[in-house]
C-alpha cells in the first residue's frame, strides 16, 4: 500500500561547473586536468501536494566511468548530453513512492532505454558505458533522496525504515544461495550506523604521476599554499591512511612503487596503505606475487596493507576471474565492478572479499549494495570520485552511515581544493584534514545536511531545466 510520504519527480534542473585541477590526477592510463561537475536541483511533489527541491552532484569522471579510445573532450561532451536527456526523463518520470523505490525503478525500467537509444543514436561512435550512464544519473538519485528528507523536514538516513518505505528489502535484494540471509521483513536502517560517526580517518590517494619527496620535483613548483610532495601531506594533514594507485601493467614499478611510500609512511607514521591497481590487470598471479614479495621483503610494509582495490577489468561478467588467491592475502574490494548488488553477488561467487560503494553509482543502489554486503559478511568501503562542493556532503555521510573497514577516501583538498570554497566556509572541516581526519559535526539539519542557505555559491545558467 502506498504512503502519503510517497513523492514524484516535478521539475528537473541542471548545471554544469566546469573545475581545474591543480595537479595532474591520473586515472588508469589518462591524467586529468580537469572535469566537471553535474549539480542537479529536483522538485518533488507528496500526495498532499506538498513540494521540495533537493539537491545532488556528481563530478563527471570521464578517464574513470568511461575509459576508451575517443579523446577525452568528446567523452566530456556526450556526458553532458547524456544529463540533459536525462534532466527531461526524470522531470517526466511520473513515478511515486520513497526515493529508495523511485530510484531503483527508474534505474531499471527507465535509463537502459534511455542508454540503449542514446547509444544506437552513436552508431559510429564509441558506445557509452553503464557506469558512466550511472554517474550522470547519480546526481539526479541524490536530488531526489535530497528532497524527500527536506519535504519531511528529517536527516535522510532517517527515512530509510519502515515507516517511510512502502516495502522491505525483499523487493530488491535477494540472498546468495549458500548464505542463511532473508531480507523479509528487513530495510536499509537495519544495516546503517546509527548514531553517525562524526569524525573519521581520511584516506589519502597517492597518484601515479603524484610526486614522493622533492626529488622527484619536475618543471615549474606548484606555489599555491598547499602541499605538493607525499611527505609535506603527510605532516600537514597528519596523514595516517595512504591509498596508492599502481599501474597494473608493470610488476616492477607497482612494487618498487608500494616499498617507497610504504617506506616514507613507516618514517611518518602512516598506519595503512591500499594498494589500487587500476583495472588493468589481469592474472591473479600478478598481484599474488607482488604481495607475496612485499610480505617476504618489506613485512612491515605488507603488513600495513589493509586492502587491495580492483586490480581486475571492469566487466566482471566478462572477465569471471577467480581471485580467491588473492583473497587470501589481503581483502580484495570491488569497485568499478561493483554497480549493483548482483554484480556484488557474482563478486563474491568468484573470491572478492568486499566492495567499495561509490555515491556516484546513485545513492538507492549505494544502500542496497551496502544492505546486501554486509548482509552477506563482506567489508565495506567508500571510495571518493575527487568529490568538491556538494559532491563531498553524501560521500562522507555514507562512509560515516556504512561502517567501514577504516573511514573514507577524500581527495577534493588535494587537487581541487579551491573549487569548494564558498561550502568550506560553512562545513570547513570536510575539505580539509586534520589529525588525519575529517570532522562532519557541521552537516545538519534535513535532507543531507547542505545547509544551502548558508552556502554563498553563484551557479552559472542552468543547461536544462524541465517541468
């Protein structure tokens, strides 16, 4: 039976952002520049009548959602192209229900269409990936959750229960045939933090270009008031979690790589390190063996990795490799395979032992990935997209709400951190670090906590906007 806390989708409206990178980031075998952010801005209705607007963002990675052989400005454009068809559909979507209801169906009875059209109007172009569909998508999920707890004047992680929900997890989830797991009966707050952590360890990425010390120095210094090498972060954000990006192609250097800053972490007083390779490889052998080295080697440093993230291609229906191996060495978390709970599943069948959960893979299937993991046993992680402005606010609240194996990744203050100004002035603590940590006691009040009223940010024209 439906509830009167149900809600639709009224009018859509977007921005772009357009953001510059202070320093190269490299995602597999591209190095970022700059990218930019889709802010979307969703007007709900209730059954009463009674309207919101809420709020989502999302960057728009190409180099991660999409990665392929067209150049980057044409993945860039069709992006956005992608957000304005999309802006019109969810305007249009008539859809009622809780956002977590809303959002699944229109994730699975609405954007494969809109994707598959979109693609076949490309025939003699590069075909857009179901993730990069995603994260256009995810800006619009978030507005939704957004305004469902502003309409009811509540946190959103407090509407995700039984009161609100017009149905359980049983709707969605269903359980790995050797695991004694019914989701009757269950909903996604049986699985949540409550009450929230409000200060939690940031984890901080080392890229593959990002230099160590100041010998690896090159060209003209970056002077812009921030930390350039790995040791200066270190010590001016009190840094104890390294996540280290590995190039997945070159066994040598994604080991000497890891000994280094395992090595500069020993001497700072870093705790844990993850070690990402990139999608890129694909024997099980090649990372058993660097880790095996590591522990044989260098056993402080092995013993300081907590987890390896996704060394395997994205398509793990595809590429069904069996990583039990690696599994046995240390954690070994799903990210860019991980889009929903079934692939999770699959995940799971073939040795991975947990998955990074992403905002940007919209917020309904963050929660139901999450609620189907730990269901399941499996560790958690949230993982960062380079999340600047609003962007930041539901990452760090799904860390905090998830129970992570060891906090959240955030690298917005390492390499945009000036494009977060105007919303640092009010949540400071969330784009910077300090002690290691980021502190989210400032984000209150209903929704996700924006405090938009307070946030002095000019939005340019919007791209699209649809009734």
């Amino acid at each position: 039976m439906k509830k009167e806390t149900d809600v639709r989708a009224r009018e859509a409206t977007l921005y772009f952002l357009p953001i510059e990178a202070r320093m190269p980031l490299k995602f597999g075998a591209e190095v970022v520049t700059h990218f930019t952010c889709a802010r979307v801005r969703l007007r709900v209705a209730d059954r009463k009548g009674r309207e919101a607007e809420g709020w989502g963002e999302t960057p728009l990675s190409v180099t991660w959602a999409w990665p392929g052989q067209l150049s980057y400005n044409e993945r860039h454009e069709a992006l956005q192209s992608f957000c304005v068809i999309l802006a019109r559909a969810w305007a249009d979507y008539g859809e009622s229900g809780h956002p977590i209801e809303v959002g699944h169906g229109f994730q699975s009875e609405v954007l494969p269409g809109i994707l598959k059209s979109f693609n076949a109007d490309r025939a003699a172009h590069e075909r857009m990936p179901w993730l990069a569909a995603l994260v256009c998508c995810s800006a619009f999920d978030i507005a939704l959750h957004d305004a469902f707890g502003v309409l009811h004047g509540v946190d959103v992680y407090d509407t995700y229960h039984q009161a609100t929900m017009n149905t359980d997890l049983s709707r969605y989830l269903t359980p790995a045939d050797d695991a004694d797991v019914s989701f009757a009966g269950k909903y996604p707050s049986d699985f949540l933090v409550d009450p929230r952590a409000d200060r939690m360890p940031a984890w901080h990425l080392v890229g593959g270009v990002d230099p160590l010390d100041a010998s690896e120095l090159t060209g003209d210094p970056i002077d812009d008031g921030y930390p350039v090498v790995l040791t200066d972060w270190i010590q001016t954000d009190g840094l104890k979690c390294l996540k280290v990006k590995l190039r997945g192609t070159d066994a040598a250097w994604d080991y000497e790589r890891l000994v280094k800053i395992g090595g500069i972490g020993v001497e700072q007083g870093v705790e844990w390190l993850c070690a990402d390779f990139n999608c890129l490889v694909t024997d099980p052998s090649y990372v058993n063996e660097i880790l095996d080295r590591l522990k044989a080697d260098h056993p402080r440093v092995s013993d300081m990795i907590l987890y390896v993230e996704q060394p395997f291609p994205y398509e793990l229906e595809e590429n069904r490799i069996d990583v039990h191996g690696v599994s046995a060495r240390k954690p070994l978390l799903m990210d860019e395979s991980a889009h929903n709970w079934r692939l999770v599943k699959l995940g799971r069948e073939l040795g991975w032992s947990g998955v990074a959960l992403k905002t940007c893979k919209t917020q309904t299937e963050a929660l139901l990935t999450l609620c189907w993991a730990k269901a399941h046993g499996m560790s958690l992680m949230v993982q960062d997209l380079t999340n600047p402005m609003l962007a930041q606010i539901p990452h760090v609240l799904l860390a905090a709400r998830a129970g992570t194996m060891m906090g959240v990744e955030t690298n917005g203050m390492q390499y945009v951190p000036d494009a977060s100004t105007a919303e640092a002035r009010v949540h400071p603590e969330i784009y910077r670090r300090r002690g290691g940590c980021v502190d989210l006691s400032t984000i209150r009040g209903p929704g996700f906590g924006y405090r938009l009223g307070e946030i002095e940010r000019r939005l340019p024209e919007p791209a699209a906007r649809f009734e």
